[in-house]
C-alpha cells in the first residue's frame, strides 16, 4: 500500500522543481512558511484541505494530482531528461571551448 504521505510530499517536490520555484517561492504563494513547505516535503506535517487546494493552485495543477502516483512517476521521468540534457548541455559547451581555444 502506498503511504499517503509520501506521495503527496514527492509531488509536490517534484511539481514545485518542474515550475521552477523554489521552497520559498512557493511558501510567499500560499502565505505561508517555508520551513512549513519543507516539513510537507519531508513528510513530517500533513496539510489542511484548504492548504492542499493554496499549494495546487499555486503549482498550477488539480489538488488531486497531489496524490497520484501515476503522475510522480510520469514527472519523475521528465526530471531525469532534463538532468540528462542539463549534463550534454555542459559537455558540448566544454568541448566547443576547446575547439575555440585551439
């Protein structure tokens, strides 16, 4: 069984990094703390109802996308791309430095 918890705190993470906000960020959206986002993210503090529906809306998604594993999956994969392509980024630009140097 999955602990509720634990996806509501890796979807979040993850869908807060894909909008690119930070903990802080996110907290000034809701009106809230950011050691309070940190502690949902840990799974130490399980939000309202209403702080679910402020912390979606914020992200821009269905509150209960908050808890589908499905989609931590599904944007976990997207997280992993853009790390792969993040590193060939950095390693072309490495190598045509090089070639300009030269």
């Amino acid at each position: 069984m999955t602990d509720i918890r634990k996806v509501l705190a890796e979807n979040m993470k993850l869908y807060r990094k894909t909008k690119g906000l930070s903990q802080n960020t996110l907290a000034e959206k809701i009106d809230s703390a950011t050691s309070y986002i940190a502690m949902i993210e840990t799974g130490k503090q399980f939000p309202s109802p209403q702080m679910m529906e402020k912390i979606a809306a914020a992200l821009e998604i269905d509150t209960p996308d908050l808890f589908m594993a499905k989609k931590f999956e599904i944007y976990a994969l997207e997280e992993r791309y853009k790390a792969v392509l993040g590193c060939l980024e950095e390693i072309i630009r490495a190598e045509l430095n090089k070639l300009s140097v030269h």
